[in-house]
C-alpha cells in the first residue's frame, strides 16, 4: 500500500471518532449539556455523547416520544421538551431515564395524549414537572401524576381544568408545591391537599372558586387565591398554628373580612379589589336564634403580619381597634375606599409602620395620637379633601420621609405661621425629603417657606396661577435636586438657581414662560425642561450657564426663533445633549408676514445667512425697480410737456 495513503487513512480514523458527531448532530454540545432548541427537529437526535446531563429540546416539532429514541441517553437529569407537538408517549418512556429530576412538558398537545386514557408510567425520580398550556381537562392529569413518588414541584397553570378530586394527587404525595393559576377550577373536593403533608405553596389564581369555607391546611405556607370569585373565606376552627405566611386573596368579591387561622405566622395578607364594606366583622353573619350575630375581628390576632392591603373595597370606617394586635405591621394600604375619617389613637400604635397610604377616600382630616406613628416614613394622602392638618400634625411623624399630598386643597403657611391659620407649614422638618403638592390650588408659595427640611424632591405641579416668590426656595441650595412647576400658567420665574448646587432636575414645562434668567455662573441642572412654553429665544448667558452640566433638555412647542438663538441651536444639535422631544421640537424663520416654521435639528447657519442675502437682494431689486420707475416717471413727464408745448406751439 501506498505510505501516503496509509497514512491519510491513519489520520481519517484518528480524527473521525472526535469529528462524527459534531458533524451528524445540529446540536450544540458543551461539556454535559446539549442544546438542541428551536432546530426544526422532528425526532430527538441519536448522535449526542450518552453521558450527557442536560438536554434541551425546546421549540421542536417532536410529536411522538418512542422508546427507543432516548434510551441511550440514560443519564440525563434535566429534559426541556417546552413548545413542541407531543400528543404521543410511549408508557414507560420515562421511566427508563432513571435519572431524570427536571421534566419541562409545558406548551405541548397532551390533552391528545390524555384523550388515550394511558398512564405514562412510573416517574422514578422526577422532582419538577411542567406541564402547563397543554389544554387538560377533566381527570387527565391523572396519567402523568398515579406514579410520581419523588415530585416536589408541579406546575399545570394555564390548562382547562374545572375539578380537583380528591384523589388527583394520591400519586405524588412528595408535592411542596403546585402551581394551579389560570385554569376554570370551581369545584375543590375535599381531602384534595390535606394529605399532601409537605405541601407548602399553592396557587389557585385566576380561576373560578366561589368561597372556602373550611380551610384547614396547616403545613401551607402560600396560598395565592387572587382573581377568582371568592365572596367568603374561612378558615376552620382549631387551636393548632397555622403556618400561613403569604395569602392573597386580591380581586375577588369578599364582603366580609376572611375568618384567619386563630393563632397563624401571617405575614402578608393582600385583600384588595374586593367588596368589603367594613372590617368589624370577619365571616358572614352568623345567625344565632334569629339575632344576627358578628363574629368581631377585634380579638384577631395578627402580631406577625407585615403587609395589610385593603386598597380598592368600599370601607366607610376603619376603628383603631381593628389594628390592636398588628404591631409589627411595616405597610397599610387603605387607598380608594370611602373612608370620611381615619384616627389613630394612642391605645392601638401601629408602631413598625412605614407606609402607610390612605389616598383616594373621601377624608378632610386625620386625627393621629402621639406616638401613633411613631416609625412612619412614607404618608400617602393623594385624592382627599384635605385644605389643613391637626396642629401638631408633623411632631407625631417624627420620621416622615415622603409626604405626598397631591390632589388636595392645602395651602402653605409662611415659616413661623401657626397651622391654625387655615395652611399647612413644612418648614422645620429634618426629616422630610420627597414632598409633592401637585394639583392643590395653591395660590402662592411663601417666602423660605420650606426652610429648614431638607427636600430633595419638591413637587408643585399643576398649580395654575400659583404665585412664586424670589426666595420661595431658600433654604433648599443644598438639598433640592428636582423641582417641577409644570403646568402652572408662569408667566415669569424671578428665581436665583444660581447656588443651588445639587439641583439636577428642573421641569418648567406647560407655562407662559417668554424668557429663562436663573442662574448667574454655571448651572448644575442635568435635566431641563422647558417644552411648551412662549420662549422666543435664550439668552446667550443662560445657554452657556446650561452648557456644562445639561444632558437633557426638553425644547418641543415653544416660538422660537431660528436666527436669533444661534447659541441655542448650537447647543441643541450637539451630541452630548439628549434633546427627546427634537422630532415637535421647531424654530421660525423670517418675520411677521412671512413665516417658515422648521424642524431645530435642520437649521444650518448659512440658512440665517442666506436668507439674509435673500432679504438683501429682493431690497436691491426693490431699491432699482422704484430708482427705475423714478427715472421712468421723470423721463416720460418730461416728453410729455415737450409734446404738450409743441402742440400748443402748433395750435399758437
Ligand atoms: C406519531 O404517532 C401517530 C400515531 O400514533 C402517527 O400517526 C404519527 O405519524 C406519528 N408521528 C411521527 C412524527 O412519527
Ligand atoms: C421547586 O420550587 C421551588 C420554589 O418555587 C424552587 O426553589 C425549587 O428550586 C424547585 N425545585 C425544583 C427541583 O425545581
Ligand atoms: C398571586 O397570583 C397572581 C396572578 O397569578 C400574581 O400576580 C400575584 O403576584 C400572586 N401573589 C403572590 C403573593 O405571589
Ligand atoms: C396601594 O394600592 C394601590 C392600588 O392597589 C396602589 O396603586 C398603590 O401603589 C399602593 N400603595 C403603596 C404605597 O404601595
């Protein structure tokens, strides 16, 4: 034999070994796991290494699982089968990968295999098991769960499925957590989960549950009933702990205040978008010999319970002593209810509250007892009728962080006023940072009125006809670091920013404003907005006070003019400078009569200039046309009296 070719055939058998597979196999192979996603595929590939761990074959077009198409790979832990067609197992197909934890079936066609009545065998040690979007119904799950021993994990959310029987979970007694959102459930029988003794998460959102009357499943730690149609839930009575942490049972129609586990580790209980119209009661009516008889939740014990939300019910009242025993409660949300009053007093603190957001009710006052609040940061009092606080409002808020107030009818008092003079004063609070008072009616902003706290946020927005004195903001230089006075008709701003060395942030849009004078020296403003506003130019100071801190800068509907801002221009079409609104933003040419509005970002200098030459040149021709017309007048009156005199001279 020829050396040569020997020694090609030595190299060919060598390297084909490393080569086959990497050639034969369109997936992409990196230590154990194999990805074999999204590659058309109609059967699972034959070619991979048999120890491989991790195999993806996600986003296929695999219809039918055979045995022999996986047998080789014994060892594999984890198998993506999301998005693809299967309608077909063969019984048995998993149970020969003995190996297998994390099976992912979801977004396939198994309610056709479930049709076949078959089960699938035995999942030897299957702990996670999707098989959510694959539009079971009735008892089909029944075929993947009889024999799951080891599953811990199921998810079935976005099936078509109504009932769940008592025995569906026989098989997988190991379950810790099952994920049920967004299926048609209405009927729950009993005994369904009580055996399931690990069982700690459960989520039955988005489905069809009417009420539960006897909640009784001590080890749940999460249960997640929202958006469903729940109008009762109770639990049943018992002296043993619950160990409910989580329950949400948002958007449903509860009239009442559920029955909670009597002694419980609740947490978070989120009740909101619901139909409760008071909290004295928990559980419907009891009827005790014709005389209705409440079952108060005065003696609830919820000393655990972190979050409480009650947003969006129809609650007229809340009495402090419904918060007795919630003396770790960190965050209260009452907002969009009816509530006319709300008082705290001294015998029920919310002592851990942090937030606490009453907004959107019907209230005009608030009536807080020392030390009611002691630890509240965050107060949300939007959407009410305020026009006052109590007297000594802000000495029980001795932490109040964020104030927000807007859509009230408060007026700021001048330092030193005293409340009862009908205004609110937020001088002197060193804790405050973030106050906004958008939408108040305010009428005027005192002098140094925020003196002494140090805001970095000031919102006074949509305050029309607000007046806003020269030292409205002092005391703020060192602290404020973004203002809005958006929407409030200015005509003029007479404020100095100069010393404002923090201010990053400073929304002047939706006013009257013809020219812009706040800083004398360099600004420190990042942000700008001045769209739709009456600003005809900017003087060449202020832009180059602006030019080096200035990263955005809101110019859109405003007049200005295209040849007396070459400054602005300049500064506009720079690259560092974001300008968002450049696409409204538009600047005039010419004067009076003849107006050309233009796109900012399209003037070019030479524009000014040649329409300059432009502006010359039809004076030019005017100045020679009338010179001419002069000329031709003088020329013509005099022949004319020429020809006049030689008539008369003929008639003579
Ligand atoms: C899957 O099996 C069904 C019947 O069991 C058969 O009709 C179909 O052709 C098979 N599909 C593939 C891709 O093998
Ligand atoms: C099961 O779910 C829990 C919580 O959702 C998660 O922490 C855990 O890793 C999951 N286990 C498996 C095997 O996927
Ligand atoms: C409950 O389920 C809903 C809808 O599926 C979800 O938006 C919400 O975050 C869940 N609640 C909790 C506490 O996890
Ligand atoms: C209170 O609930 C409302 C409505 O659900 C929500 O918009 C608001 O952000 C919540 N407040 C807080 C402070 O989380």
């Amino acid at each position: 034999m020829d050396v040569r070719l020997w020694i090609l055939m030595l190299i060919v058998k060598q390297v084909a070994p490393f080569r086959r597979p990497a050639e034969l196999s369109p997936c992409h192979v990196l230590q154990k796991n194999a990805d074999c996603s999204n590659l058309n595929l109609q059967n699972i590939p034959a070619q991979l290494p048999s120890t491989i761990h991790t195999l993806d074959l996600s986003r296929n077009l695999l219809q039918n699982l055979t045995h022999d198409a996986l047998l080789a790979y014994s060892d594999v832990h984890r198998l993506n089968l999301h998005s693809n067609r299967i309608q077909f197992i063969q019984p048995g197909f998993f149970q020969a990968m003995s190996r297998l934890q994390v099976l992912d079936l979801s977004r396939n066609s198994l309610d056709l295999y479930g049709a076949l009545k078959t089960h699938v065998g035995r999942l030897t040690s299957v702990q996670s098991l999707d098989l959510s979007g694959n539009g079971l119904f009735g008892d089909m799950s029944d075929y993947f769960l009889q024999d799951a021993p080891a599953l811990t994990n199921l998810s079935l959310d976005g099936n078509s499925i109504t009932k769940i029987s008592s025995d569906m979970f026989n098989g997988s007694q190991a379950l810790e957590n099952i994920d049920l959102h967004n299926n048609v459930i209405i009927d729950i029988e009993d005994g369904a989960f009580e055996s399931l003794t690990h069982l700690s998460e459960l989520d039955l959102s988005i489905n069809s549950i009417s009420c539960i009357v006897d909640f009784n499943l001590f080890q749940l730690k999460t249960l997640n009933l929202s958006k469903n149609s729940m109008t009762n839930f109770q639990t049943i009575h018992s002296d043993l702990e619950f160990e409910l942490m989580y329950l949400d049972l948002r958007e449903n129609k509860l009239l009442y205040f559920p029955v909670l586990p009597q002694r419980n580790k609740l947490m978070y209980l989120d009740l909101s978008r619901n139909l409760l119209r008071s909290v004295n009661c928990s559980g419907p009516l009891e009827e005790l010999e014709n005389n209705s008889h409440c079952v108060s939740t005065k003696h609830q014990d919820l000393s655990r319970l972190l979050y409480l939300d009650l947003s969006y019910n129809q609650l007229k009242s809340l009495p402090s002593s419904f918060f007795s025993s919630m003396q770790a409660l960190e965050t209260l949300n009452i907002s969009n209810n009816c509530l006319e009053s709300f008082i705290l007093d001294g015998e029920s603190p919310l002592r851990s509250l942090k937030t606490l957001d009453i907004s959107f009710n019907s209230l005009q006052d608030l009536k807080l007892e020392e030390n009611a609040l002691a630890a509240l940061e965050v107060l949300h009092l939007q959407g009410n009728f305020f026009s006052a606080l109590d007297p000594g409002f802000f000495s029980r808020l001795p932490r109040i962080h964020s104030l927000h107030l807007q859509q009230n009818r408060l007026s700021i008092c001048p330092p030193r006023w005293s409340p009862a003079d009908g205004c609110v004063s937020f001088s002197s609070l060193p804790t405050l940072r973030y106050l906004y008072l958008s939408e108040n009616s305010l009428a005027s902003v005192p002098q140094a009125a925020f003196q002494g706290s140090p805001l970095l946020i000031l919102d006074l927005s949509l305050n029309p006809g607000v007046n806003i004195g020269a030292q409205a903001f002092s005391g703020l230089e060192t602290s404020l670091a973004h203002l809005s006075l958006r929407g409030n008709q200015l005509q003029t701003l007479d404020v100095d920013f100069t010393s404002f060395y923090n201010l990053k942030s400073l929304d002047l849009s939706v006013n009257r404003l013809t020219s812009l004078s706040l800083w004398r020296g360099d600004s420190s403003v990042e942000s700008l907005n001045l769209q739709n506003n009456s600003l005809v130019t900017l003087a060449p100071d202020t832009v180059s006070s602006l030019q080096k801190a200035l990263k955005t800068l809101y110019v859109g509907s405003n007049p200005l003019s295209c040849c007396r801002n070459a400054h602005l221009l300049t500064l506009l079409q720079q690259d560092q400078l974001s300008v968002p609104d450049i696409a409204v933003a538009t600047c005039w040419y010419g004067k009076d009569s003849e107006n050309v509005e233009i796109d900012v970002s399209a003037v070019r200098a030479e524009h000014c200039e040649s329409l300059d030459t432009k502006v010359l040149l039809i004076w030019v021709i005017v100045v020679l046309a009338l010179g001419l017309m002069v000329v031709l007048t003088v020329v013509f009156k005099l022949c004319h009296s020429r020809r006049h005199r030689f008539n008369r001279g003929i008639k003579a």
